[in-house]
C-alpha cells in the first residue's frame, strides 16, 4: 500500500513540474518586461548604460518571485488536475477508494515547501533587494553630470567650462554640431568643436562622459600674442570626462522604510523601538509578511477543488474562479496591511481576519467537493 502511495505521488508531481516551471517564467518574463521597458526609457535618458538597467532588474527578481510563485503553485495545480480529470483519471482513482483529500496531499506537501521558501523570500531577500533597487536607481540618477540641454542654450559643465548643442534629443544625451570651450589653471583655451555627441555615466567612474565625432581642438594658450598661432587637431572619435566627483556619492543607510527590514530586525526593532516608525507600522508589517507566506500551502487545496467541475460546465469557469478568489484575497491583504500601519482598524481585524477566511475555506471547499463526489460514486453504483 505504501509503495502504490508512493507511485502516485510522483506521478502528480511529475505531471506538476512542467505546468509549474512554465507558468513561473512566464510570469517573471510577463511582470519584468512591463518594468523592462519603463527603466529603459527613463535610464536611456539618463544616460546610464545597458548593465546598470540588467542591474536593477536582477534587484527586481526577488520582488516579482514572491508574486508569481503563489500563482503559478495555483496555476499548475489546476492544470494537473483538470487534465487528470478530462482523461478520467480522477474517477478511476476515485473508484479505487483514493479520495480528493488523498490525492491533493502531495501538492499541500509542495505548498509547505514553497511556503518555508516564502518565509526566506518575504523576510529575508525581498527587505534587501528592495534596498539595493532603490540604492541603485539612486545613483543611476544623481552620479556624474547629465543635465537635460536645450537647443542654442549655453550649459556650465564646471567654473571653467560651458557647453552648447544646435540640435538636442533623447532627454538631452543625444547632441549635434557641439561646442565646449574650456579654460585650465595655466591659461590653456581649448575650444572643441564635433559634428555630433552622446553624454553616458560610466559605472566604472562614475562620472559623466561625453563622446563626440567628427571635430577639431582649437587650442590658444596665449590670445593676443605676435607670433602665435592656435593649433588645431582633428579627431573622429574622443571622450572626454565631463564631471569626476570629487567624494563617493552616498545613498541612505538601510533600514528608514519597514520594507528594507528583515523579519529579525522587524522583531528586533518591534521589542525595542526605533526613531521614525510607529509600532504599529513595524507590527502590520511582520504580520503580513507572515500571514503571505501561511497563505500558500492552502492554494493547492482550492485549486484541486475547482478544477473538478461538472461534466457540462467549461474549464474555463474554474479557472476563473480560483484567480479571482487568489486576487481578491491578495488585494484584500493588502488593503488591511495599510489600514492596520495607519491605525485604522486593528491587526487582527484587517489582516488575520480575511487569512482566518482563507485558511478554513481552502480545506472547506476540498472537503465539500470530495464529499460529493462520494456521494455520486455511492449513487453510481450498482446494487
């Protein structure tokens, strides 16, 4: 009895995995490509390069794992079942004595899996992802010079410098027919002139750098002398820094939003205190966090109830179902997280209130629906 229990569950599992490793990736590649294109734009601009936007979008993983890993737990789940169920699998089990309870025991034993891996990924990873996201963005946008020029207007790169453009696009980084005049300590003139430029920020230096083709270097270290004459130098490609920071441009420490905190600095701080967060905000926190992660072992349960339907009623109704019971339920967690850290209703009442709901209705529909199915099998069956 042991080893067809244990054939049985990795068959459902085997047929799990496919279902769950699509729906994961699509998910990711559905939710980062929306964030893929905003950053892009807004760093383009900027100025900044290609890695500092892969860069941001690896500190984003985390973040939209914790989305997409409960729903495609669900997704997969549905999809397993409800293909067992149109081949005639689930009757045949069924027929076998196997209960509806019998056979989702291995998804429930996926879901406390992934829901120890959620209490990692909400408490841990997330708090400091979330922190790196924002680090980097911040110097994505306040290192080096990369000011937004106009057409015909004059630009202070620094006290001895001034830069202009005739032509300005993409945010201010794409320039044509450019000119700079300089002006060194030693009295040293250079006055550059290029038919087009391109202001970058350099991860390596941090600093603002400006490509430009196609110009000359008129250098005049002595304006007004006899026998002086300017040199001029013709280039097709040069870079030329712009602006080095003088000091490392520093982000904030972390730890000023509860988000950034991990679930022992929240536990920490909720014991002890901390300047500029009240304690019901660190309180709704932790217990959101804890309350996501409790939640996911109770999808499998939902979605091996509603994927069972009637003979005459379409797949897709079942499907329907179980997302808008997981997005209301998310939607409906999250609104009682603000309105607990703003003090407007109390904790248990806006967040272990609806997970109470969920946690017994879960179960409660698998029981209903295996109940009923064995009151058809006893109806069925022949006298």
């Amino acid at each position: 009895m042991k080893q067809r229990a244990s054939i049985l569950d990795r068959y459902l599992l085997w047929q799990m995995m496919p279902p769950f490793v699509i729906a994961l990736f699509a998910m990711l590649v559905a939710l980062l490509l929306e964030r893929l294109l905003v950053l892009f734009d807004y760093l383009a601009s900027a100025g900044s390069s290609l890695a500092t936007c892969i860069a941001l979008l690896t500190d984003l993983l985390p973040h939209y794992f914790g989305i997409a890993l409960p729903a495609a737990l669900c997704i997969s789940v549905f999809l397993t079942i409800h293909g067992m169920s149109d081949n005639n699998e689930i009757d045949a089990l069924q027929a076998g004595r196997v209960s509806l309870l019998r056979i989702s025991r291995p998804f429930m034993i996926v879901g406390l899996l992934l829901g120890a891996v959620s209490v990692l990924l909400y408490g841990y990873i997330q708090p400091v992802a979330r922190y790196d996201y924002r680090a980097g963005f911040y110097f994505a946008a306040h290192t080096g010079w990369a000011p937004h020029l106009q057409a015909g207007m004059f630009a202070s790169t620094s006290d001895t410098a001034v830069m202009t453009a005739d032509s300005v696009s993409h945010g201010g980084t794409h320039m044509r027919r450019v000119f700079i005049r300089e002006v060194n300590k030693n009295g040293l003139a250079h006055i550059i002139t290029a038919r087009r430029g391109m202001l970058t920020i350099s991860d390596k230096t941090r600093s603002t750098q400006m490509d430009l083709w196609d110009g000359e270097i008129v250098d005049d270290p002595f304006p007004g002398a006899a026998n002086h004459k300017p040199t001029v130098t013709h280039f097709s490609h040069v870079v030329r820094v712009i602006d080095h920071p003088a000091k490392e441009t520093t982000f904030r420490s972390r730890g000023i939003d509860e988000r950034e905190l991990t679930l022992f600095e929240l536990a920490h701080d909720l014991r002890y205190g901390v300047p500029g967060i009240e304690y019901r905000t660190l309180r709704a926190e932790i217990d959101f966090r804890i309350a996501h992660a409790l939640a996911i072992p109770f999808i499998p349960p939902l979605a091996v109830a509603l994927a069972i339907g009637s003979r005459r009623r379409k797949s897709v109704w079942g499907l329907i179902a179980v997302s808008g019971i997981l997005v209301g339920f998310d939607q409906m967690l999250m609104f009682g997280h603000s309105l607990a850290a703003t003090g407007r209703l109390p904790i248990w009442l806006a967040i272990w209130v609806p997970e109470a709901l969920f946690c017994i209705g879960c179960p409660a529909t698998l029981l209903r629906r295996s109940r009923g199915s064995w009151k058809r099998r006893k109806l069925v069956r022949p006298s």
